[in-house]
C-alpha cells in the first residue's frame, strides 16, 4: 500500500515521530522506522508487558517474549530510509 506507507514516511519526516503506522493489504497493523531505530519499537513494546528475547539480524526478526508466550516479528527495509516491521498482533498494544 504505497500511499499508506508514504503517509507513515511523512509522519517520521515532517511531524518529527519516532515511529508509525500503516497497514499491509489485509489490514494487518505494521509499523515504519527510520532504518537502524528498531530501538524504538522495542521500547513501545516492552511499555506494554513484551520483553525482547533474540534479535536475529541475518533473517530479519525479533523474538518477543510475553508471559512465557512467544511471537515472531519481521521486518524489513522499505527504502534505503525506512524499516517496515510485520506485528500482527499489536492489536491488543
């Protein structure tokens, strides 16, 4: 969804967010960093309960840890500026 993730992109550039969302084709929730800033999606989810337990940056996914229950998130670049992160189940954060 190119306008979407160009909305995103604006908010990171214009209206100095650390992160923001979008949404793939099925609606599913996915947020855009600046590349090199998963920091700030880590934070975001360690406020809501989630610790990170392993980052794996040759296949691109961060292992989340909540109440012994774990979830794998991936990302990926969208540009040589931004990192697009999967997390279908931040719903709930």
């Amino acid at each position: 969804r190119p306008i979407a993730n160009a909305k995103a992109m604006y908010q990171l550039e214009f209206k100095d967010k650390d992160i923001a969302e979008t949404t793939d084709v099925d609606n599913n929730i996915m947020y855009i960093v600046p590349r090199g800033h998963l920091d700030t999606y880590i934070e975001m989810v360690k406020k809501k309960g989630y610790s990170l337990t392993e980052k794996d940056n040759k296949n691109h996914t961060l292992l989340l840890e909540k109440r012994n229950n774990f979830t794998e998130i991936s990302y990926k670049s969208l540009t040589s500026r931004y990192t697009i992160i999967s997390s279908p189940f931040l719903k709930e954060v």
